[in-house]
C-alpha cells in the first residue's frame, strides 16, 4: 500500500516540529522556542486508529522571502503542498490572526487538498475562546490544540483519517517485479538507468538533482516482466537547495515503498557516506530487498574488491545479507550482472517453507543456545510457521513476548538465514504470545 502524506504547513515559530513530534509519539524534530529553527523538511511515518500516513514537517513559510534561505524554504513548502494528500495549516492561538496568517490562507484556498486548520497552543480553556478568531481565515472551523501538551490532539487525528483516501495496492500483480533505482545525488543512477534499458529513456546530465521525479519504465527481461523505477537523489540532511530539488526525496521514499526490491547505488570514489547509511536504514526499515551497486568503478585505481567489501560491510553491518556489486554505468561495465542479481533476490523474497521445516530449525537453535530469560520467567518457542512471502515473515507463537530480546532475535533469524538462504532481502519476524489474535 502507499502510504498517504500529510504536510504540516504556517509561519515561523507556531509548534509546527512540537505537532509533529506529538504525532509521531516520539522526539524526531529538533523543538526550540526560536523563529526558523526547522529550515529542512522532517519526515516521520505515523499511525492512528489503523491507518498509517507520512506526516512532513516543514519550514516557516514566508510568502515575500528577504533571503535564499527563506526562498529556498518557500518552494520547498509548495512542494511539500503539491505532493500532500492533506494539509495541516498550523497557527498561534496567543498571537491571534497576523497579516502573515492571512497570506497563507489566501494561497492555501487555491490548493485543491484537504485544509485543516488548527489553532496551537492552546494550552487551556481560556485561551480557547480567542481560537474563534481564526474564522477571518476562512478555511473553517478553527480546531484548537495544544501540540506541546497533547490537548486536542487526538481529535486532530481523527479529522486527518477521515480526510486522507483510501490506500490503494501499489501495482497487484505479483509477476511483475518492481525494481527502485535509489541513491544520493550524482552517484549515477539516470546513467545506470539507461545502461539498463540499452536506450536514452532518462535525462543524463552530471548537473545533481537532474531526475525531479519518478521515472517508471517497463521492461523484458529474459521473460520476467519488470518495472524500473528511477528516482531523484537524496539529499544529504540539511544541505540547502531549492525546494523542487529537496523534496525530491519523499518521491524517492515513496518509490522505495513500491518497489519489491532497491537498487542502492554508491559512488565508488566516495564510500561510504552518512547519507548512503541512511538510506540502507530505510529500504532496511521498509522491509525491502536490496542490491549495492558500486557505481563509477572505472575511476578506481585499486580495485580491491575485497577491501572494499570488507569496508563497505563494516559502515553496512546492520546488513550483512546485501550483495555487492561493481560497476561502471558509464562504459556499461559488469552492468548485465545487475538484472539477473535482482531477479535471484525477487526469487528469494517469493520462497515459501513448509511449516515442518521451519519448526525443526528452530527447535534447533533453540537447544543450541539458551533462551532468553526475566527472573524467573523464561521464553518459549511453542510454534513458527511462514505467514507471508515478498518480504519472507515469520510468526513465532511464544509463552511472553516481552521476554524476547533483540539479540536473540538476531540469533533466530541468522539461523533461519543459514538454513534457508534469503539473500539480499531483509526478513519479517513477528512474535506473538500464545492467545493473542
């Protein structure tokens, strides 16, 4: 499913990052009582009441910017309104209507999204009654809340799942494998795109941040039918640029949501970089599969491929299961690996274990290593079985769930993976304890 997106949007210093934080349930912006604090966007996944949305936190908006940075941060907020599914227009309770309210309002009735707007911090019955204020914006009733102290909030929710549309599956026919094309800017993927394709299907251009969006092309590949998808370069968290260039990357978040498996490209002259991490985290995080593919290969003197995996599975330990590949997009070099490489990974994701099998490598592990305990009250395994493939999950029916520890966690799923394979795809494990639904 694609997930919906809900864009926080007004002026400076209104309790936008403090909204966000209260609905993602945990300190993800970066919260100080100073005009101009979020200059970049913020993305946090939220849920409420069964349905989950990407909610954005943007910049103050400034409609008449005095410098670059106010410029930049205003078309980064026009973006974030065009790619929204809905939109939070926040104001201050205590400052009451400003000429700046005013100027937004009038841009925002021209917007043909979901409008709600909410009166913050509003902290108490008394300020309360000054919300009514907000009728002269004309987007309707006016709904007050105390971002900072939860007050409100919870109706705040329940408007935006009313608003956002129905989830829709993202392309339903398991024979087609979708593959995203994802990386940081200028590492190559336009480039690699059209390795790919054999044919100029993308802009290719050494100008970062040349693909705006999504480019989806459908392809053959000895028989299996396959959809690429080339997005956008992140950008590195904080590096300012224009607002079209910025918000490019939920476009690419979004791409990875719809993909069954992720091309991850890095720059083989820059290994590995923060950015490149987070990235991993991500597609890690989505539950994807995944293929590293070391791009500009030609410009590498050394070609120790063995130093370099070693080093690049040190910054990538969280995942071991990857493949690496390199490459050289521009001469076409090792290029005719990739395809083959990412179908083995599809053929991984699509496996499926008889529940016998699963159950006695469990029981295994379970003899050969013990299990975790709490006082006197230790874990037990009562049953496993594979619930679904495209990410492979598995449901581990336990006495106490609370008694799982990551670690073993980690054991059971590399023991899973040494039994079974999955390579280059992440696995789901689900425990459950023994009577729960």
């Amino acid at each position: 499913m694609s997930k919906a997106i809900v864009a926080i949007v007004g002026r400076q210093n209104v309790g936008k990052s403090t909204l966000l934080n209260r609905i993602a349930g945990k300190r993800l912006a970066i919260v100080e009582d100073l005009p101009g604090t979020t200059r970049d966007r913020i993305l946090a996944n939220a849920s409420w009441q069964e349905s989950e949305f990407t909610i954005i936190d943007t910049g103050g908006l400034e409609l008449k910017p005095q410098s670059t940075i106010a410029q930049a941060v205003k078309e980064q907020v026009e973006t974030a309104i065009n790619e929204s599914d809905a939109i939070i227009f926040l104001v201050d309770t205590r400052d009451g209507v400003t000429p700046l309210d005013l100027e937004i309002a009038d841009m925002l009735r021209q917007v043909s999204k979901p409008i709600i707007l909410v009166a913050n911090k509003t902290d108490n019955a008394k300020i309360e009654t000054h919300a009514v204020e907000f009728y002269e914006l004309g987007l309707g009733e006016p709904l007050a809340i105390s971002a900072y102290h939860g007050r409100g909030t919870a109706e705040l929710m329940d408007r935006v799942v009313f608003l956002l549309p129905t989830p829709t599956p993202v392309e339903a026919r398991p024979e087609i494998m979708k593959v995203a094309i994802v990386g940081r800017q200028n590492v190559g993927k336009s480039t690699l795109l059209n390795a790919l394709l054999g044919e100029e299907r993308a802009i290719v251009d050494d100008i970062p941040g040349t693909t705006r969006d999504s480019i989806n092309t459908l392809l053959d590949f000895d028989g299996q039918s396959v959809l690429l998808i080339d997005t956008a370069g992140i950008r590195r968290r904080g590096r300012l640029g224009v607002g079209v260039e910025r918000y490019s990357v939920i476009r690419a978040l979004r791409s990875c949501e719809q993909a069954d498996i992720v091309l991850l490209v890095l720059d083989a002259t820059e290994l590995v970089t923060a950015q490149d991490m987070h990235i991993a985290g991500y597609i890690q995080q989505a539950v994807k599969g995944i293929v590293l593919v070391v791009n500009k290969w030609d410009l590498v003197l050394n070609k120790n491929t063995i130093e370099y995996n070693r080093y690049i599975r040190k910054q990538l330990k969280f995942m071991p299961y990857a493949p690496i590949l390199y490459i050289s997009a521009k001469f076409g070099q090792e290029v005719s690996k990739i395809m083959p490489q990412a179908i083995q990974v599809y053929q991984e994701r699509l496996k499926r274990l008889p529940t016998t099998m699963v159950n006695s490598v469990v029981q295994q592990a379970v003899s050969a290593h013990t299990l975790p305990r709490i006082g006197s009250k230790q874990l037990k395994i009562l049953y496993v079985t594979q619930a679904e493939v495209n990410p492979p999950t598995f449901v581990f029916f336990v006495n106490d769930a609370k008694l799982l520890h990551f670690s073993y966690q980690r054991y059971l799923e590399n023991k899973l993976r040494q039994s079974f394979g999955f390579a280059g795809t992440p696995l789901r494990l689900v425990f459950k304890t023994r009577g729960e639904s």
